[in-house]
C-alpha cells in the first residue's frame, strides 16, 4: 500500500509540475471600450445613395397622431348642412382635427372667460349623447337639466340646457359653468353643436344660439 501511495505522489508531484500556470487577465489587458459599429454594406456600382428621410407628412418616428381619415370613411367628417354664424361670434382654429368649426363668444360682464362652441361630426345613440353632455355636470345639476327637440326644416334638432359645476376635459371643476348643445341628426353622422362657459355668458347667448339653430339647413346639392 505504501508503494502504491508514493507512487501516486509522484505522478501528482509531476504533473503539478508539467502543467504550465494558468492565464489570467490582467486589469491592463480588459478593454472597457463598446466594440466598433459594423460597417454599412458597400452598395452597387452607381447605386444612388440612400437618404434617412421619412415621406412628406409622415409623423416623427415615435410619435402619437390621430388621423382622421383612417378612423371615418372619405368625407364623412365633412359637413352636411350650413348654417349661419352671429355677428359678434369669432371664429377660432380648431383644437382637434375631429372638428369642424370653434367659436368664441365674447363675454357678458363680470365674467372671466369667454364661452366656446365647437361643431363636429360623430356617431352614437342621440339620447347617450345627451346624458353624456348632461353627466359632465355635477350630480345635484342634472336632475334640472332640460332637453327638448324641434325641427328645423327637414331636419330633426335635440337641445340640451343645463347649469352647475361643469368637469373640464382636464377633470377640473367648474363651478358656475353652463352647456348649451344641440344635436342635428342628419344621414350618416349626426352634426353636434357644444356651447359651454361661464353661465351668465352663456345664457346671454342663448337668443344667438337658438337663431343658428333656427337656420340650419341641409347644403345644397353639387
């Protein structure tokens, strides 16, 4: 046993000393450097170059916009009927390609801001759209909400009326606030009229409002 032992020592002493020492790297020999970018491929013989440039109108690389002739068939955003402007209401760009027209009302006195209204066109249910309108409004002010319906020419007009605290598109309150709307049901879209402001503004323009509506009518044929 004894000779079997001193033999294993020796080939364990040999080849401890046969293997050469292991390699490690050194601190100085480990690059820190990102690898270079692989070169572009070469590109034909008169190939024209190529330009990093996105077709004309298209968005930023990154960027949400909203196109409405990919959400509504061709023309269908387009207006249907015409009506009458009054004369001391100001026509203002539009805030969103989903509208067809804003106005600001000047305001009466002792209010801060001017009302707006703004027209476009959209689908859905005519009495949802009215409790929508209606539902911006603070719980104890819709139950005096008033809505009625007329027509006006060939054309059949909802009208909504109502006063409270109004929740702003930025989900602020407004106290005071008053909405005056109408919904003009015509073939495809229906046409949405939306006056909203301080209240005493907007009731002051309630003869105005009442008067385009009274003059809506279908354009005429082409």
């Amino acid at each position: 046993m004894a000779v079997v032992s001193a033999a294993a020592a020796a080939v364990f002493v040999t080849t401890r000393q046969s293997d050469p020492p292991a390699a490690f790297p050194t601190p100085s020999a480990t690059s820190s450097k990102p690898a270079p970018p692989s070169a572009s491929p070469a590109l034909p013989p008169n190939h024209p170059p190529i330009e990093n440039k996105l077709p004309v109108g298209h968005p930023p690389v990154g960027s949400v916009s909203v196109v409405p002739s990919l959400m509504l068939p061709p023309g269908a955003g387009a207006p249907t009927i015409e009506w009458v402007v009054p004369k001391r209401w100001v026509e203002y760009p539009n805030t969103s390609p989903m509208r067809i027209a804003t106005y600001r009302v000047p305001k009466s006195y002792g209010d801060v801001e001017d009302p707006e209204m703004y027209v476009m066109r959209a689908g859905g249910d005519v009495e949802a759209n009215m409790t929508r309108w209606i539902s911006q409004f603070d719980e104890p002010s819709r139950p005096a909400a008033k809505r009625s319906t007329r027509t006006v020419g060939p054309l059949k007009v909802h009208v909504v009326d109502v006063q409270g605290t109004f929740t702003t598109m930025k989900g602020e309150p407004e106290a005071n606030w008053g909405l005056l709307g109408a919904i003009v049901e015509t073939e495809g879209m229906a046409h949405f009229f939306k006056l909203t402001g301080p209240k005493k503004s907007v009731a002051d323009a309630r003869a105005e409002f009442d008067a385009l509506v009274a003059g809506i009518k279908p354009k005429p044929a082409k």
